[in-house]
C-alpha cells in the first residue's frame, strides 16, 4: 500500500501494508494500481512549486516535503499567507489538494498536515497538547516492535507516553528511549536540509508479492533504468556510480552461511524494518552516462552478484550518484557509442509519445515457445 484514503485508515489500512492485509482490514476497498513513473512525475512538479517559495526544501515520501519559509517571509509573508499560495496553485496545475502543517519543528509540523485541512498551525509551546490524542505510531522513532510493547504496557497515546518518565523508557528501549521520550513531548532538533534538486536520483518499487526469480526482478530494472534515464536528460545530467539496493522480505542475507562473491566495501547488509533485511552494492561506470543500456548493463550485473535462491525480494531500489552536468561527457563521432546515443534518443521520444511500455528490452520478454 502507496497510500490509502482516510476512509481506509479508519478501518486500520496502513501505508507498507501488503494488498492482502488490507483487503482483511478494508474488504470493500477499491484498489488502484500503482504508477510509480506518474507518481514521480507529479512529484517534481509539486515540489519544483514549493522550490519556489523556499530554497530550504526537503523531499520526504513521494508527494510530500519539508519547508523552512523563516527566511522567505519577507518576500511572501507569513507562512499562512505561503501556504495560501501553494494551495490553489498546486490544486490549478496538478488537480492535488494539499495539506500544510506549520509548526516549530518538523515532527508537530508532518502531524500537523495529516488532520485533514488544508493549512494547520500549531503554535510554539502547544506541542505537547496537540499531540496528546495521536497515537504512538505517529512518532518517527516508534517502530513496529516497540509499538507493540508500549500497547502491551497499556500505551497507546502520544499523551500517555509523554507521562512515562524519560528513564524508564530508556531502561527498557535503551538509547532509543530517550528520543521517544523527547517526540512525545513534541522536541525534534532535526533541520530542513536543503535537497531539492537532489545530489542523487533515487528510484524504487515495491511489490505485492514478493519475487523469487532474478528473471523477475531483471524486468523491473530494466523499466525502472527507463524511468532513471528520463530523469537524467531532463535534468542534463549525467551519472557516474550507480547502487543496486535489494530488501530481502526472507531474511537470507543475514542466514548463516550466506555469501557474496568476493565481497569488498561496496556491499552491505543492514536491517531498515523488523521484517526484512536490506543488500546494497554498487558500481562506478568507465565515465559518467545518460545510457540506458549501461545503466541496465550494470543493473544486470550487480543482481547477478547478489540475488541468491531463497531471498525474498519485497522492494527494488536503484540510486545514481556522482552526477555531473550533461556536457562533461563527449560523444563519439563514430562507431558504437553514437549509434547507441542516438538509438537511446528515438525510444526516449517514442515513450514519450506512446508511453512507457511502447518500447521495451527484448530480453524482458517471456519466450512464446519453449
């Protein structure tokens, strides 16, 4: 689950929810396919938008962000008078309604913009209260497990945690125990950082079912190094390292006896939620590139390394860094490398012409005879 309707939340369907739990949780719901292309899409516009209220803008999810406007309301005004713009001119050119959360820090401002208006604010010093009714789970440091704790220690309320001493959360949560016990009282230090346009791209997809052959996720690559080379010439930009990010639903990567051909620095292995482990590994490419069949190339490559029988793949992740403007790179004059430029250039058009499934790798397609 992308995202879900308050009509749906109400009836305990969540955001990371498979499709199966929560067609238990909401068995009326309508479901609508994802597009992940589409979605990124709308969210640059969005956030090219904001970009031009606030140079202290901060992507966070898809189709969200963090905003400092301190220094911008000299030009604008105050923050309502901001979010007075934003509104109607996302809801002019995007057709989205937004929700504004205006607070002193970021945690009560995220919060803020979830109560269903289209601009909240929440003034300095009224933290505390305003947080009191919400649930745990609105805490950024409240994971799964200690959720389920707390609800077993009879907290289920951000007003009920906020009453438990500081101590005794982190005599029973360790360290982390002192920043719930700080959110809870609405204190978040964290700042906006400036990083809009970001210094990488980053595309990921998620599934519904979890997929067990490389095959599989070879072909979700391969559409994802599409939306990843878009990206680049929209920009002019081109990239010089690229990391494969595998979340194995399973938990292979981290069974006894689990291993990588020769493993270096460039692969990692680390546990980003209670259910599922993550693989990292990346490659630098000979000289920085817009080529979808280097991209892809090296995609394929750095799967073969890592994808083992018995993972689980849930998520799909690929990040291009390094990134330099578009004319540090000289073509070839001849030969194989301007055929491919040029060759990269048509499909591009015909995409966007077409679509994105006008044209795809024929080695992602099904063989018709056996």
């Amino acid at each position: 689950v992308v995202s879900a309707s308050r009509d749906a939340m109400k009836l305990g369907v969540e955001e990371g929810m498979s499709i199966r739990q929560a067609q238990r949780a909401c068995p009326d719901a309508a479901l609508v396919i994802a597009d992940y292309a589409l979605y990124r899409q709308v969210s640059e516009h969005f956030l090219d938008i904001l970009a031009s209220y606030s140079p202290l803008l901060e992507p966070d999810t898809l189709g969200s962000a963090y905003m400092d406007v301190t220094a911008s309301r000299t030009l604008f005004g105050d923050a309502q008078r901001i979010a007075s713009m934003i509104v109607p001119r996302v809801h002019e050119q995007l057709g989205l309604l937004v929700s504004i959360g205006c607070a002193s820090n970021k945690l009560v401002a995220r919060v803020a913009s979830g109560v269903g208006k289209s601009f909240a604010r929440i003034d300095a010093g009224s933290e505390v209260g305003f947080l009191a009714p919400f649930p745990i789970a609105v805490l950024d440091a409240v994971n799964g497990k200690m959720k389920k704790r707390l609800n077993e220690l009879g907290v289920s309320t951000v007003g009920q945690l906020a009453m438990i001493p500081e101590r005794l959360l982190v005599r029973q949560f360790g360290p982390v125990g002192s920043l719930i016990s700080k959110q809870s009282r609405g204190i978040d230090p964290s700042r906006v950082n400036a990083a809009y346009p970001p210094e990488v791209i980053k595309i990921e997809h998620g599934f519904d079912n979890a997929l067990l052959e490389p095959a599989e996720v070879e072909e979700h690559l391969r559409r994802m190094t599409n939306e990843a080379v878009i990206t680049l010439r929209k920009r002019n930009i081109l990239a010089g390292e690229i990391m494969l990010v595998l979340f194995d639903d399973g938990g292979l990567a981290a069974r006894p006896g689990f291993a990588i051909p020769d493993p270096d620095a460039s692969t990692r292995i680390y546990n980003p939620r209670d259910s599922e482990l993550c693989l990292s590994i990346y490659s630098r490419f000979k000289k920085p590139t817009d080529s979808a069949a280097a991209i892809a190339q090296a995609l394929v490559k750095l799967l073969e390394s890592v994808m083992r029988p018995g993972m689980e793949v849930s998520r799909v992740r690929i990040v291009l860094s390094e990134l330099t403007p578009g004319a540090a790179s000289q073509l070839c004059l001849i030969g194989d490398g301007e055929r491919r430029h040029r060759l990269d250039r048509v499909v591009e058009l015909v995409r966007a012409r077409f679509g994105d499934g006008s044209v795809i790798f024929a080695s992602s397609m099904e063989p018709m005879w056996s």
